[in-house]
C-alpha cells in the first residue's frame, strides 16, 4: 500500500478547501448578479414603504451533496456584501410523523411513499406559504424546521413555537432540497420512462425494483410542486452529480456524522433501504432536468441556472449556464 506524506494529505486538504472557496465565490457572485437582474427589470416597489421582493433561489442537488453548507456559506458571503439573506430546505417542509404513518397507510402497496423522502412526503402548501410570506416581505415570516434524529432517525417536524422568526426586509431566499426543482412526465415521456425500466438498462436499474404504479404516482405527486412552488423561484444552482450510485456514500457520511453529534441515526440496513426509496426519483427526473432545464418566475431575463458538475469527492470540475 503506497504512503501518503502528511505533505500531500496537506496539499489535498488545500485543494479542498479552494474548491470550497471557489465554489462558494462563484455561486455568491451569480446570486448577486441575478438579484441585480430582477431589482433592475422589476423597478422600485409600487408603494415607497415597502420593500422590493427578494429574489428566490432553489438550489438542487443530490443527498450529501453539500447542499446545506453551501447555503450556509452563501448567507455568510452574501450578508457580507450586505444582502439580508435566509436560507431553508424543502427537508423542512417533511410532513409530520403522524402524516406521514398515515400516508403510509393510505399507500400500503407503494414502499416509495411509507417513509419520507419522495414528492408527496412534503408539505407544499406549508413551503407555498413561507415562501409568499418572505416574498411579501412585510412582516414575520417563520421558518419550519425538521429534526431528521427524532424517531430512531425517521424524523419529525420540528413544533411551530420552535421556528425561527424571520424579520423583513429579506433581499435573497435560498431554498434548497434533493428534488426541488423535479418535473412530473407527460403521459408519453412516462410511457417511454417505463419502457426504458423494462429494457434492462442499469441506468434504469433502481426503478425496476418498484411496480409501474408506484412510480406513476410519485410521477403525479409532482404537479403540485410545479404549481405551487416552481413558478415562486427566479433562479436556480444546481449541483449535479457525475455518478449517482455516489448518493449512498454521501448519505452514509452524513449518518455517520449524526452518530458522532451523539443523534439517533440509520442503520446501515436502513440506510439502503432509504436511498434505494430515493434513486428512482432521480432516474425519472434527471434525463429531462439535463434537456429542458428547470421551471421559474421568468423574471430573470436570461441564464437562470448556474449548474455546478461534481466529482464523486463533490469537488466542482466545471460551472456552466447551457439551461
């Protein structure tokens, strides 16, 4: 087995932490640029007391990716530059515990909706009304939060008298989740989705382990996310994977940090079986995300997304705008 020098572990930590920082720079540098494009195309707010809505951006990217951090940096970098900043995930907007064990049981047949994760475990219209709220901005807004350790590590939301409260004005929101951002299929493009499971491809090799039916409802279970939330967000930054099979890793690395904060967390069997209910949700939505783009306000005159190409270790090898 070859040595690694503690020269090199140092030199590969420095090429980590400038990727970070570059990254962080990069995106930091496109929010700003798109919040300028919307303040610019909209004008002033009708009314001199009120202020101008903030600009919402979706952030997606698969699990472990470092879809948190990045938002946590982004508030950081852009509070800096003087831009009120909040940032929250559609992991907030889970259902209860006690919604989602009756969805379970409303969908006994269907493992892809027993425990949360897919479109239809969330709470749109609760994402729909904090987000209207932040882009009112004229008062109060609270943030819903989800503690992922409550119930042996399946979760639950966090009570209302815990969130935190917002206060106008709020220049940029940053709202981020695993499938913000996923688009339901058409009856033709699902019919060709099904024969694609059937055919044997390993790209399609997740879905196959769940009937037709399952997936179709997960498919329509998205139309209420391109109603309610899509058209609320202005731009995009997306974080996309190379290699999806690369998910499981990522979200071990987060269990694990779990484990170490002293939280309840997943078995490793657990684990795979949780990710498993989550792989055909990217294997659905992913080839036309990579065709068509992502759904928006239409109030940012051009290039909305920013999309971010990661390698297996989540370091960004190329940004481009070609959505």
């Amino acid at each position: 087995m070859p040595v690694i020098s503690s020269l090199d572990k140092a030199r590969r930590q420095r090429a980590i932490q400038l990727n970070v920082a570059d990254r962080m720079r990069r995106v930091g540098q496109f929010v700003l640029s798109k919040l300028a494009q919307k303040r610019s195309g909209l004008g002033s707010s009708d009314k001199v007391d009120l202020p101008a809505a903030p600009l919402v951006v979706g952030i997606n990217g698969p699990q472990g990716s470092g879809k948190t951090t990045m938002v946590r940096g982004l508030v950081d970098y852009l509070r800096a530059h003087k831009v009120s900043t909040v940032g929250f995930s559609l992991d907030d907007i889970y259902l209860t515990n006690a919604e989602q064990r009756n969805l379970a049981q409303t969908h006994t047949l269907n493992p892809l909706l027993q425990y949360r994760g897919q479109p239809g475990t969330h709470d749109v219209e609760l994402g729909r009304s904090t987000l209207m709220s932040l882009i009112r901005n004229t008062g109060p807004t609270a943030i819903p939060a989800y503690d992922k350790s409550r119930y042996g590590g399946y979760g639950d939301r966090v009570p209302r008298e815990q969130w935190t409260q917002v206060q106008p004005p709020v220049d940029v929101v940053l709202f981020e989740g695993w499938c913000l951002g996923f688009q339901s299929l058409d009856s033709a493009e699902f019919a060709r989705y099904i024969e694609r499971v059937h055919g044997g491809s390993v790209m399609y090799k997740y879905s196959r382990k769940f009937s037709d039916d399952n997936l179709a409802q997960v498919n329509a279970n998205l139309g209420s996310y391109e109603r309610e939330l899509y058209p609320l967000i202005d731009a995009w930054v997306w974080a996309r994977a190379a290699d999806l099979d690369v998910v499981y890793r990522w979200r071990k690395e987060q269990e694990d940090e779990l484990a170490a904060q002293g939280h309840d967390s997943l078995s490793d069997q657990q684990l795979e079986d949780f990710v498993t209910r989550f792989m055909p949700g990217y294997e659905m939505a992913m080839p036309k995300l990579d065709l068509c783009g992502f759904i928006s306000s239409g109030l940012i005159p051009e290039h909305d997304t920013l999309r971010m190409h990661l390698d297996l270790n989540r370091n960004v090898v190329a940004f481009d705008h070609q959505l």
